[in-house]
C-alpha cells in the first residue's frame, strides 16, 4: 500500500514472497471524512479497477502459464484444501510466512523459482490539518530466484527482486546495504534480496549466512501478520543482513538466533524512527525466539521471541540527546477448531508485544510528559474453506507511539482490516481487502487526528521451473 512520506515522497509499498507473485497497488493520500456519501462513487471505482485488473491478468497469466511444461501441469491441479496448503505454502498468500532458512528438501542439482505480485491500492486519507487526499497506484513485484546443492548439508541461494508501478518503471539496478523508503526499495529498483550460504540438518542445526529474508508471524490463516520481524511484506523488498541459527531439539520447540547487521544509514528492514544506527554500538542488533508448530487439540502455534537493538534508541529524538538500547517482546499463538483437514474452520491468532524502554512522548510528538506506550496487540479471526479455497478473515490491532519495530503496524494506530482469500491452488492467490487506520492520541499543535481508509485488490503467482 502507498502509506506515509519519505523525502517528499509518497511511500506506497508491502511485498511478498517467492516464485512468481504479481500484484497491483492504488493508494490515495486523502481520506474521506465521510465515507458513507461516497459508497457510489467507490463502487464506480472498483468497477473500473476490476476491469483494469482483468485485461492486464488477460495479458500476463497465459504467458506465465506455458513457462515449461512442468507449470502447465502444476497449474492444472486440482484446488487443494486449507491444511495441505499450509504444510506447504505456510500462511497468508504463498511464502509470506517462509524463512530463508526453512527447508523441507533440497532437491540436487540447480533449482529456479519466480514470483510475481500484483495490486492496485487506493487510499482516502483525513490529514491532521483536516485536509484530505485521494491516491491509487497500481504495482507489481517480480522476483527470480535460484539455488545450488553445493555438498551434502550445504546449499547456496540467490534472488534478485524489482518493482515497477505506473508512477515509475523505469529499471534502475541498486545495491544497498539499507533500504531507501520507509518500507524497502523504491518503484524502479532491481536488487539482489537474497544471497546466502545455508548448511543444514547439521545434526539438527541449520545455520544461514548472508543476505536472508526473515519472518516471524501469527499464523492466522487469511493473515500472516507480525509485530516485529517479517521481511517483503506485501509489495516491499527488504532482507536481513547477518546470520540466522535454529536448533532442532527433541521435543517440538525450535530455537532461533538472528544477528542482523545495520548500516549507519539505516536498517534494510522495517524499523522505525527514532530508532537510529548511525553509532558504532549499533552495528549489530540481535533476535532471540523459540517457536512449536507441533499441531495439538489447540494450539497450531506458540512463540516468544525478543528483539534487542543496542544503542539505536534516540531517546530525545536527536543525535545529541541520549541514546539507549532498545528490545521488545513478542508472544503469539495460533488456534483452530474444529480438529480437521476439511470443511468449515475457525482459525484464531493473537500477538502481544511490549517495550519498557521507548522515545519521550515529546519525541514521539505527544502532548504530556514521560515516555511514549510501549504495548502493541493484534488479534485475527478466519474463516477458512466457507466454500471450498475461499476464505475470510478480519484483524484488529492496536499499537502505542512507543512501538517501533512492525512493517505491518504503524505506532501509534489502531487498525482494522476484513480481507477475502481465494487460493486457487498452491501457485495461485487471490486477495481483496478494506482496512482502517486510526491514530490512537493526537499529535501536538495539530487539528485533528489522522485517518485512513484503504482497499486492494492482489494477485500472487508463484511456481518453480527445472
């Protein structure tokens, strides 16, 4: 989505995942302050977005279909129910939930994937000066992607990833070690988002050095949404650089250690202000978590994990003022009833995230004394299957100024969100939703509070080739 500016310019991005994923994105950056008297008018305009969608998915889905033989025949298969999905796609469209470091087989050899993501966004938006706006966009992300057996335990992946939309297309290949939005790279840019080194099952430890994608969600079905780590959201390109550990023990726990490496210029993930890495002590930031995806009577998921960044917090919200470390803890699980792989049912996630060490409310542009809050939750609610790989879900969360370190929530918003799913089989996924953002307190020597009222439409295809 197109959200916020950086350097005067309008950032509309969330990204996904692997294999080939398309999507079409429309923001606006004036909110409606009624919404209600303009229902005609935003039909009109969806009609018109869906015939637009339909003529470009004319164009391009035929000729992704005859990519080789093997797709063509992927293609053909029949749809596939919500369980065997996640066992192999994981949650939300395609790989949205996939670690680079997660693995089921590794075929010998070279294997090639590609994706392809597109949407069309529009947005409404209520300024804090009690003007409006009105954006739409339409964007893709394209991403190819290759690995290599080099040994037994040990492979080697690389991925290069572009953007394109209808306000800038032009390719421009970039190699950054910090992304230059708020949200990841620019319209136009082509880079590398993945590059790595990966020895794995090494008596039940993986180890993964280099560029990675990381992803940290609740598992909600509909949603794969995080409030601290999940890298290519949506539409964006961004990566973690550094290194990424798990430990397979006996029981189903798995522990994970991530030391993400952070360029004065800024992060190469979504981390926001004030948290800053321009000193020497915050180089290195670090992850902790543990994790069981082991099925029970309840439970589809349980985790806890804690972000530490050292030195990167500006307290006062300048590089002369105080500088602490900073660190949040997230705890999530995901439930589901009733127990079974077919028909109608209920998933529910939750996640519970806090930071005792945050900007001053002054710093975050509050009225009043004393820190920023730093409690952030979400909580999901999906309908799988009602019909057959149709699925509905809603999400509600709410996040304090204080809480710096989601790509999904921005601090100091309440959201709420209804999306429709339709997952036409493991390569291909269908996404529409309506969402609301809300600030939670309003800013000093403003009129008004911001709000926002968004939609899209999204189409994610991916498959692999050999």
């Amino acid at each position: 989505m197109c959200f916020g500016k950086v350097n005067n310019k309008i950032d509309c991005r969330e990204r996904v995942a692997h294999g080939v994923t398309i999507r079409i994105s429309v923001v606006s950056e004036n909110p409606p302050s009624s919404f209600a008297p303009d229902v005609a008018e935003q039909l009109i305009r969806l009609k018109l977005t869906a015939f637009k969608i339909c003529l470009l998915l004319a164009v391009a889905l035929p000729a992704t279909a005859q990519i080789t033989e093997e797709s063509a025949k992927e293609d053909m298969e029949p749809e596939i129910g919500e369980e065997e999905a996640i066992e192999s796609d994981s949650d939300g469209s395609l790989d949205d939930a996939i670690n680079s470091i997660d693995v089921i087989e590794v075929p010998d050899g070279v294997g090639l994937s590609a994706d392809v993501r597109i949407g069309y966004f529009e947005s409404e938006i209520d300024e804090r000066d009690a003007t409006s706006q009105t954006e739409d966009l339409i964007a893709s992300r394209w991403r190819f992607r290759t690995e290599a057996k080099m040994a037994p335990h040990l492979r080697a992946v690389g991925r290069i990833a572009g953007i394109c939309s209808n306000v800038e297309c032009s390719p421009n290949l970039v190699l950054e070690d910090s992304i230059p939005t708020t949200n990841g790279m620019s319209d136009g840019d082509i880079t590398i988002d993945e590059g790595y080194f990966h020895w794995f099952r090494l008596d039940r430890f993986d180890l993964a050095l280099g560029r990675l994608q990381t992803k940290f969600v609740a598992r909600g079905g509909v949603f794969a949404k995080s409030l601290d780590r999940n890298d290519s959201n949506n539409i964006n390109v961004n990566w973690t650089d550094g290194l990424h550990a798990t430990f397979g023990g006996k029981n189903s726990w798995v522990p994970h250690l991530i030391l993400q490496h952070n360029s004065p210029n800024g992060a190469s993930n979504v981390r926001r202000g004030p948290l800053d890495f321009d000193d020497s002590g915050a180089r290195v930031s670090y992850f902790f978590g543990t994790e069981s995806l082991k099925r029970t009577r309840l439970f589809l998921q349980r985790g806890v994990d804690i972000s530490y960044l050292p030195k990167s917090l500006l307290k006062d919200g300048s590089l002369s003022g105080r500088r602490e470390d900073y660190y949040g803890i997230v705890v999530r699980t995901a439930n589901r009833w009733p127990e079974r792989d077919e028909g109608i049912r209920l998933r529910v996630a939750a996640e519970l995230g806090y930071a005792p060490e945050t900007q001053t409310r002054t710093t975050a542009g509050l009225v009043g004394d004393g820190d920023a809050d730093g409690l952030a939750w979400n909580v999901v609610l999906s309908l799988m299957d009602f019909k057959p790989n149709h699925s509905i879900g809603v999400n509600y969360g709410r996040v304090g100024a204080g809480w710096l370190l989601s790509p999904q929530f921005r601090q100091n918003e309440s959201l709420a969100e209804i999306r429709y799913q339709w997952r036409k089989s493991r390569q291909l996924a269908f996404d529409f939703r309506i969402r609301q953002r809300k600030e939670l307190e309003q800013m000093a020597l403003t009129v008004g509070s911001r709000e926002e009222l968004d939609v899209f439409l999204r189409l994610t295809w991916g498959g692999s080739f050999k």
